[in-house]
C-alpha cells in the first residue's frame, strides 16, 4: 500500500489537470496488475520445477538409502560367511599341516631303517662271498688229493698234512664251520677234526662231500639275501615314492588353502571398505535428505504466503483501480487543487521522515535478495534460511555470523569433495588394477585348462589306441592259437598217412622178397644136383623146353626192381617223415615264442595303459581344480566390476562436477562475502 500512495502522491504533484493525473496513475496500477499476474505466473512455474526436484530428489534419495542399507546386509553377510570359511580352512591347512610331518617323519624313520638294514646286507653279504671263497679253495684242494696223500707210519696209517693253500684256509674255514647253523653236530664235529689234523676222522670224500653241500647252502643263502634286499630295497623305494606323492599333495593343497584364505581376507577387506563406505554414503544422505526436507517445506510455506501476499496485492490494486478510476475520484481532483497539494505535501513528508528506516529496509531487501538468488542458484537450504533471517529483520551480527559459518560448511563440502575425489580416484585405479591382474589370470588358467585338457584328450587316444593293440594282440593270439592246431591236425594226418604207407610198403617188400628169395634159393640148389648128376653118367641131353618147376624164375628180376622202388618210396617217406617232424617242431617252438612274446606286450601295454589312466586321472584332478580356481577368479573378477560399477554413478558425478562443483563453491563464497560486506557497511551498524 505504501507503494500506491507513492504513485498518487507523486501523480498528484506532477500533472496541472486532475483527472489526467488520475488516468496516468490507473495506467500505471493496471501495469502494476499485469506485472504481478506474470510474476505470479512465473514464480508459479518454477516453484513448480522446485517441487520437483524436491519430489524426484527426495525419492532418488530414499532409493539410496534403502538400497545401500541392503547392500550393507548383503556384505556383512558375505564378511561372515568368509570368515567362518576362512576357520574351516585354517582347520584343515593344520590337519593337512599335521599330516604332512607325519608322512615326513615316516619317510625319514624308513630312510633312516633301510639305510641300516642295507649296511648289514652288506656285511652279510662280504661274509658269505668270503665263506664261498674259502670253501670253494678247501674243496678243490680235496678234490685234487690223490691216494698218494695217504702214508704209513709204524704200521699205521695216518693223513698227510694238507697243501699249503689248505693250511692258508683251515683257521678262516674252522670259524666258518663253527658259526653255521645249517650243519649238524656230527658233520661239524667231523669237519673241525679234520681241520684240526686228527687222525681216524672221516675220509676225504665223506669231508668234500659235506664242504660241498654246506658249499651250495652258503650260495643258495646268498641269493636269497640279495633277493631279499632287492625286494627290500624296492619296497622302500615305493613307499618312498608313496610318501613323496603324499608330501607333494598335501603340500599343493596347503599352498592352495592359503591362496583361499588369502583371497577370502582380500574379499572381507574389500567388503569391510564397501560397507564403511555404504556407511558413510547413508549418514550424508540422510543429513541431505534432512537439509532436502526442511528446504522444501520452507519453500512451500513461504509460496504460500508470496500467493497470499500476491493475491492481497492484486485485490488492493483492483480496489484502488475502481476508486481512481470512479466519477467521485475525478470530480474531486478536478475540482480542488489545493487539497491535492496538501495530500502530496502529506505524502511526501511522510517518505522524508522515514528515509533512513527505507535505506535499511532497503539494504536488507536488497541483501535477502540476493541470498535467495543465491541460495536458489546453489541449491543450499542454510543460505534460504540466512536469507529469511535477514528478511524477518534478524541482528546484522548475527547474520554474518551465519554467513561465516556458511562460508565455513562450504570451505568443509569441498574438503569432502576433495576427499571423494580422491577416494573414487585411488579405489577405482586400485580396482581397475584388479581386475585386470584377474583377467590375466584367468587367461593363464584357460590356458593352463587347455593345455591340460589337450594332455587328456592326448592321453585318450593312447589309452584307446594301447587297448585296441592289446585286442589285436589278443585276437593275433588266438588266430595263431587256431593256425597252430590246424597245422598240428595236418602235420599228424601227414605223419599217419606217411606211417600208414610205410607200413603197406613194408608188407609189399616182405611179402616180394620172401617169394623170390626162396626161389632163388631152391634154384641154387637144383643146379647143384643137376651137374653132379651129369658128371656121373654122361646120358645125351635131352631136348630143351620151357623147362621143370623147379626151374621156375618167374619176375624176379622185375620183381626185385619193383622191390627196389618200394623201398625207394619207404626210404623217401621216412624222409619226408623226418622233415615233417622238424618242421613241426620248428612251428611248434614259433608258435610257443610268439605267444611268449604277444604275452610280454600286453602286459607291457596294459602297463602303459594303467600309467596313462594313472597320469590321466592326475590330469583330470588337476583339471578339476583349476577349474575350480579360474571359476573363483572369474567370480571375484565379477565382484570386482561390480563393486566398480556400484561406485561408478557417484565417482562419475564427482569426476564431471568436480570442477563445476569447486567453482559454484568460490562463486557463493564471492557472493557471501558481498553480503557480509555490505551488512558490515549498513548504516545501522556504523
């Protein structure tokens, strides 16, 4: 209202006809009018922006709370759950601990313990080739005596003494003899008598003849012993082995513990540092939505009043529009000069006297104005309520006070900032750094998995490849097994058939050779007669014919030819029967070598089949555990960029408004000074 009696007053004073002045003045409240409504209109608008943003903040904010206090369970879910792993393993790397000095000090007690038995094996063994020695000189020197060593003294007959080498061995043999328990008491009592030179002891031969068998009982011991120290010695060796393998495992597996338990406490620190961080994020929000709040509740209470004063103004105006603008309004200006002097003159005395009270007014309009502007600009709640302060007439002091402690709180956001700043900075360069290292891990865990899957794929096809050589060998076997009785089949129908013949053969013979034989012999005989007759009575010859029985030849002479080839065909069977009998136990000692052979490679390829199944299994327990390891990495690589990805919204606003944020800050800091300045310089103050 102050303002419209300004605008009469000053109308009043400078126009020579009243009723123009009134139009001039009804002008101006009309301009007054629609400058409000846009003002109004406008104020509407962004009031209405405010509102949204504190709507969408308030909900955004909200969201991040109640998601980061989910994350939070999660992670401290996650921090338990690791650490009560990390108690199962520390168990378990102690058992495995304990295990593993176990199997080395059993490793080392058989070490120690074969090392001894090996060094009695070896003095066992120099006494027992030194005993052989020595009885092998005593018994060759006995069995070169010669009966010549017996020789006789006063009628009685008594031993020589033996050869010098003999005497050499008598007193190494003697302790020999006395400390074998193979021996019974009378051959040891003989031997050691004979040894001693005593006479009417046993013979030479009784004496070789026990030497020799104790001879063989020393070499048979000897072998046995070697025997048994090579079983032995083997037997060590493979619980050796069996230790070492043990060792190495348990060794793996500890070492691959601690990689676990060195992986979970690397995930618990990182988790602990999330929920630290979450922590903080939650407290800056809450306090965010708490300034958020009092802000905007603020702002809306004094919309309502700005409408209120607003729509107060327009009625006051309108109001003042239909009195000015009334025929009573210009009838009475028109027609009384000097009571419009005297209202001017009343108007302006009272503008005079409260000059000093309008230039403070004015200067904490001014000064609240530009904290609004400030404050609307900057989004901050402590300067709209610094602003108010300063509006509802509150000690300058007192307000400057405010805006030091406002200058403050921002020098204390930037610090923050700063903070942030450098938290996103070196946990996003730390992570990065993480996961790359992840990635060339699992790039070295795909490569190892495949290098170990080719190894496996590599020993399947030996293992396929070796069984399918054992069926081979199997099925060559068995082809030869029947190839060798068919031939054995055959070869003994051949060697029948060849006796049978023989026996035919020897029938045919008999049978020619008796028939001829005799008539060779009764023709003999008839010709003997016959020239004796003639010699005894000279008769004339008779006439020849075809001649008498007797004198019968027959075939003999073809018949000892085919005699002849008889025997010819028996002799070539008998042949052929020799050659067959060879070749078949040619065949047969082929036959039993090939299948000796084939029997040594199965079991030599059976052998290499169980080393690769062996090999194969270590491959794929191997296998099993890096993939194991390349799932862990790659899930602690995805935890990784997931923990990137939770601060990367924040770490990215940070990183684009940093430099926005920090110049805002100088700018309201520039701004807040003005204000201190000029409230330091009001007069009032002065």
């Amino acid at each position: 209202m102050r303002s419209l009696a300004l605008l009469v007053a000053a109308a009043a004073g400078g126009s020579a006809a009243g009723s123009s002045a009134m139009k001039e003045i009804v002008e101006k409240l009309r301009e007054m009018q629609k400058k409000a409504k846009e003002e109004g209109d406008a104020e509407r608008k962004v009031y209405a922006k405010f509102k949204c943003y504190c709507d969408t903040t308030r909900e955004e904010k909200e969201a991040a709370i109640k998601e980061a206090k989910v994350n939070i369970t999660e992670a401290e879910t996650e921090v338990d759950k690791l650490r009560a792993l990390n108690g199962q393993y520390g168990i378990e790397k102690a058992q495995m601990t304990r295990e593993k000095g176990a199997a080395e000090d059993a490793k080392d007690a058989d070490v120690t313990l074969r090392a001894t038995h090996q060094k009695q094996f070896e003095t066992d063994k120099s006494y027992m080739e030194a005993s052989i020695t020595q009885l092998e000189e005593v018994v060759a020197v006995l069995g070169a005596m010669e009966p010549a060593a017996l020789v006789v003294h006063d009628t009685k007959t008594t031993f020589m003494k033996p050869k010098a080498n003999l005497l050499a061995a008598k007193s190494q043999l003697k302790k020999v003899v006395q400390d074998v328990q193979t021996l019974s008491a009378g051959d040891r009592s003989k031997v050691l008598a004979f040894l001693s030179g005593s006479a009417g002891g046993a013979s030479t031969g009784e004496i070789k003849k026990i030497l020799d068998n104790l001879l063989e009982t020393f070499k048979d011991n000897l072998k046995e012993l070697v025997s048994m120290n090579t079983v032995a010695t083997e037997t060590h060796d493979d619980f050796v082995a069996g230790k070492d393998k043990t060792i190495t495992l348990l060794s793996d597996s500890i070492s691959d513990r601690e990689d676990d338990m060195g992986d979970n406490a690397g995930t618990i620190e990182s988790d602990l540092t999330v929920i630290s961080t979450l922590k903080t994020q939650i407290e800056d929000d809450e306090t965010f939505l708490e300034d958020l709040n009092t802000q905007c509740s603020d702002k809306a209470e004094e919309y309502e009043k700005r409408n209120q004063l607003r729509v107060e103004e327009a009625v006051a105006i309108s109001k003042a529009i239909a009195i000015l603008n009334s025929d009573e309004a210009f009838d009475t200006f028109g027609a009384n000069e000097k009571k419009q002097d005297k209202v001017t003159f009343v108007q302006v005395s009272d503008v005079v006297d409260k000059a000093s009270s309008k230039t403070q007014a004015m200067l904490r309009a001014e000064v609240a104005q530009d904290l609004h502007a400030l404050a609307r600009k900057s989004k901050d709640l402590r300067i709209a309520r610094i602003a108010l302060g300063v509006k509802k007439n509150e000690a300058i002091q007192k307000v400057i006070g405010k805006l030091e402690e406002a200058k403050k709180a921002i020098d204390k956001e930037q610090k923050e900032d700063d903070h942030k700043k450098g938290f996103c900075e070196e946990e996003q360069k730390q992570n990065e750094d993480d996961r790359d290292a992840r990635q060339e891990e699992i790039e070295d865990l795909e490569e190892r998995k495949g290098l170990l899957e080719g190894d496996i794929e590599a020993l399947d096809g030996v293992i396929e490849t070796t069984n399918e050589d054992i069926h081979s060998f199997k099925e060559a076997m068995a082809t030869e097994k029947d190839n060798r009785k068919k031939d054995y089949r055959e070869y003994n129908i051949e060697v029948k058939e060849l006796k049978t013949a023989n026996k035919l053969l020897t029938k045919a013979i008999k049978v020619l050779k008796k028939f001829y034989e005799r008539n060779a012999e009764e023709e003999a005989s008839v010709l003997v007669s016959t020239k004796a007759h003639i010699k005894a009575k000279e008769d004339p010859a008779p006439p020849e014919t075809f001649g008498d029985a007797d004198s019968f030849e027959g075939q003999a002479e073809k018949g000892n030819s085919v005699i002849g080839l008889l025997e010819g065909i028996k002799a070539d069977n008998n042949v052929e029967l020799e050659e067959e009998t060879k070749e078949e136990e040619i065949a047969q000692a082929d036959f039993e070598a090939f299948m000796t052979d084939t029997q040594a490679d199965i079991q030599r390829a059976k052998e290499q089949v169980a080393d690769a199944e062996s090999l194969r299994a270590d491959k794929r327990k191997h296998l099993a555990q890096t993939e194991g390891d390349l799932k862990n990495v790659e899930q602690q690589k995805k935890d990784i960029e997931k923990y990137l990805e939770s601060i990367h919204p924040g770490c990215q606003f940070m990183h684009d408004n940093y430099k926005l944020r920090q110049d805002a800050r100088v700018e309201e800091k520039k701004q807040l000074d003005v204000a201190i300045d000029k409230l330091e310089n009001a007069p009032a103050n002065q």
